[in-house]
C-alpha cells in the first residue's frame, strides 16, 4: 500500500506548481515600483540640505519661573 502512493507521484514537480496569482508581469511592475521609490528617497536624502542624522540637538528654555505662572492661571 505504501509503495504505490510513491509510484503515484509525478516524476516532474513543475506539474504541481500553480503558479503566481498576480503573474510575472505585476511582480516586476511591482519590482520597479519599489526600485523607484528607494531611488527616490535616496535622491531626496542626498539632496537635501541638512540631514536629520547632521542636525544637533534642539533645547528649548523657558523664560519664565513657575511661581509668575501660577499668577497667571486661570482656576
């Protein structure tokens, strides 16, 4: 019993295959979408004039104290 089920396999594995459901057409249109996208952010990060990696890190200060703000509350 066991031995036919060996026999019963097809020779060729490219039988079995179904296929890609979208096809080969929309991968490489889809393909060159995402190639076009990485050119493009590419192209905007080198042309860009500061980076975000270049720029240093922003403080900001408060000018005023805590105690002129509870003046100013509204309660």
């Amino acid at each position: 019993m066991n031995e036919d089920k060996i026999n019963d396999a097809p020779e060729n594995s490219d039988e079995e295959y179904i296929g890609n459901i979208w096809g080969w057409k929309f991968s490489f249109i889809s393909l060159g979408i995402i190639v076009a996208m990485l050119l493009l952010m590419w192209y905007r990060y080198t042309t860009i004039i500061t980076h975000p990696s270049d720029s240093e890190s922003q403080t900001i200060t408060i000018e005023k104290d805590s105690s002129q703000l509870r003046n100013q509350s509204i309660d």
